[in-house]
C-alpha cells in the first residue's frame, strides 16, 4: 500500500482570521470606480482608501493607532492643496508604485498607455516610456533592486523592460490566453508569478522564467470566477496571496525551487465580498504573535482587518519566520539610479519589533520641495569671518517666526472652536 507523503513546510499551518468588530473602520464610501485595482494602501502607521467622491481622485487616510489625545480645539483640516503636482498624462492614471531601493522614485501609469518615472522630490520627469505599450497597461511591478520592470498590458503581452535603457529585454505573448486583465510580480528567485484566464474563462495562475519564456515553469487552472486576481507577493516567506475583486476569500500558495514549484496552502473565507484589498509592509506586523501577514479588507461601507498567523506555541522571537526585512532607509538618490546605479533593500531586523523613526531627513542632490528642513539662507556679498554668524541669526529669526506663526494659528482655531461652540448654545437656548 503506497503511502501519501506530505509536504513539509513551516507555512503549511498558516491560518487567517478577521479582526474583531471593535477593530474595523466603519462608515467608510468606498469608490465604485470600475478599475481593477487595490483601492488601498497601508503602512505601519496608516490606512489610505479611494472613496466614492464626484470627479474621482478623492482618498481617506486614517490612523491605525486606537489610542486619540483629542485637544481642546480641532487642528484638522481636509487637505484641498497637494505639495506637489506632476501633470504628464493625458488620461486618467490608475497605477502608482514607489521605487523599492531609491529615494522619492515612483512610477505611474495610466490610460494613456504611457509610464512617467517621477522625482517627486523635485517634481522632474525621469523617464518616459510613451512607445512600448500599444494599449492600456493593466500592472506595472519592480523588481527587488528596481532595475527591471513586469508589465502586463491590453494587449495580452506580458514584457519585462529595463527602464533606464527604454528596452523590452524579453516579452512573451498571451502568457494567459484569455481576454480578462492579467497581473505579474517578481519573485524573490527572479520569476514572474502572473495571474490570469485561460480562453475558456477560467481563472489561471502562472509562475515563468523571463530568461526563457517558451514554456512557464508551472501553470495551473482555479475557477471559473471572472473577477481579477490581484496577487500580494511576500518575498520573505516566498508566499503569494490571491483575493479575488468580489470574492469573499483568500487564496494563498507557496513558491519553491520543488515541483509542483506552485503549492497551494490554504484558502480564508468569509461571508461577504471583498471591493478591495490593502497588504501591510512586514515591518508593521505583530511579531510576538506570529504574523506574517495582514490585509485590509474593503467592504462596500467599512474596512476589516484580516490576520494571517503560523501557530506556534513558543513566546520567543521566530528567526525562521522573520529574516531581515526592507526597511525605510533608501539605498540609493534618485539622481544615483538614474546614472545605472544600482543596490538592494537596505534590510532591518524585526527582533525587537519595529519602531518607525521619529525623523525622516530627505537628502537630496537637487532643490526638493518635500524637504522640511528650514530653508536655505540667500549668500550675500560679506566677509569669510562674520558669513556664520549672519546666516546663523537669519535662520533664528526664521525658526522663530515659524513658531510664531504656528503659535498664532493655534489661537485663531481655539477661537474658532470657541465660537462655534457659543453659536450651538444660543441655538439650543432658542430651541
């Protein structure tokens, strides 16, 4: 009698589960606009939503902390002035992506079938790649250094380019032979790991080696669902997640050098369809529980925090389940990468939990308009000797200023809070 050998694996047991009531963020319009993509992004100190708003382009951004120090007047105020404008595309853009090694590169695409490489730090374009997309580009990815880019497209061709070069350095045709919009990311091993639908529209999932797209390394047919498969790739565990837009569960797979090379670990379900879905960075995970990963899903009025945990009984630190991980630090400007440079992640280690730094400084090589250091004294015609000294008065008394201005808008919102409070009185004497 032959015996079924199983897989061993320390993800095999990873179980999902949603985060009580108290901990969903209610009453939030979702937008219902009909493009697939995420509509949410998190990290380890916020949650940004794309709500339903006239126009589009509106978003919510909401902290994760529970705990609020509510002052006696009310400092917030909607945001209606962006730091920045980077105006470029002819139509409506709906893909955005950070740089993963340097500082204030990111990447958009959108209807136009253009992709803009941005310093958003001095508002410049980089780069351009008008030409290479015959029509509209359904994802863009990096890959773990940012010097190769996975894009799918309309036009069923799945291409992997080196941007600096404006160069498709390999593509391959109807990687899915369906119509539906397909979605790729990078491995961690280099691979592509693209989802999709087979002609029959059936859904499909697929795992290819760009130095020879002939034949995919694995290719595997789910369901007959029609809604997109958007994958959330976690490089440290080399585990991929799959949620569906309008399912109501989670898929999750292993990738690993051994046949199938795609193994399936299990599925989380709920009761209500997913409109989309938010991935926490590593960083921002619970460690000392054993999370490895953490979504954030979108109903139609709320979001729901969904855990993914390996169970183990030990309190102490898992080194096998976090390795050093990415962190915020930037390797390289943006000028450095632009010039052929390149380097990976500069990694942080999770033992002690992550603590976000309470100051960022933006070093920059050119003017950068999101610099919040003070501004730069003006060089005037003056002797070597007393130059310190008169730069250094000059950058008190602006310091000072600024904190008199802070000051007195401070005031003004106390009085502001203060007269609102008086009105809604004698209306409720009048009453």
């Amino acid at each position: 009698m032959s015996r079924r050998v199983v897989r061993q694996s320390k993800f095999r047991h990873v179980f999902g589960q949603a985060a009580k009531a108290d901990q969903a963020y209610e009453d939030i319009r979702v937008s219902k606009v009909t493009w697939d993509s995420s509509f949410c992004a998190v990290n380890p100190k916020f949650l940004a939503i794309i709500v339903e708003a006239g126009g589009g382009g509106a978003f919510i951004v909401l902290p994760l902390a529970k705990v609020w120090q509510i002052p006696d007047y009310t400092p917030m105020r909607n945001i209606t002035e962006p730091i920045i404008t980077l105006e470029g595309h002819s139509k409506r853009v709906g893909i955005l992506s950070w740089h993963p090694t340097a500082r204030n590169v990111l990447l958009s695409a959108g209807g136009d079938n253009m992709i803009i490489i941005w310093n958003v730090g001095t508002g410049e374009v980089l780069l351009s790649l008008d030409d290479m997309h015959p029509d509209v580009i359904h994802s863009v990815c990096w890959n773990s250094n940012g010097s190769l880019l996975a894009t799918t497209c309309k036009d069923k061709t799945l291409r992997i380019i080196d941007p600096r070069k404006g160069q498709v350095v390999a593509e391959r045709f109807a990687a899915h032979e369906g119509m539906r919009p397909m979605r790729a990311v990078f491995t961690r091993q280099g691979h592509i790991f693209t989802t999709g639908f087979t002609r029959m529209s059936q859904r499909e999932l697929g795992l290819w080696d760009p130095n020879n797209f002939e034949e995919p390394v694995a290719l595997q047919e789910m369901d007959t669902s029609n809604g997109v498969l958007l994958p959330f790739y976690d490089p440290d565990s080399s585990i991929v997640y799959l949620c569906g837009k309008g399912d109501s569960s989670i898929r999750y797979f292993e990738i690993t050098d051994e046949p199938p090379f795609v193994h399936y670990l299990n599925t989380f379900s709920s009761k209500e369809p997913q409109r989309g879905m938010g991935f926490m960075p590593k960083r921002g995970l619970d460690v000392s529980k054993c999370e490895i990963a953490r979504f954030y899903k979108l109903h139609e009025r709320k979001c729901e925090p969904i855990i993914m945990t390996v169970p183990r009984k030990s309190d102490l630190f898992q080194d096998d389940l976090y390795p050093d991980t990415p962190g915020l630090e930037p390797a390289l400007e943006a000028d450095e990468w632009l010039s052929g440079q390149d380097a990976d992640p500069v990694l942080i280690s999770l033992r002690d939990g992550y603590v976000p730094p309470k100051h960022r400084e933006l070093r920059v090589t050119k003017r950068n308009i999101l610099d919040v250091r003070p501004p730069s004294v003006p060089r005037r015609s003056q002797s070597s000797s007393d130059a310190p000294l008169s730069q250094q008065h000059t950058l008190e008394t602006l310091l000072e200023e600024i904190k008199a201005l802070r000051e007195r808008v401070q005031a003004q919102e106390q009085r502001i809070t203060a007269l609102e409070n008086m009105l809604c009185e004698l209306v409720d004497g009048t009453d």
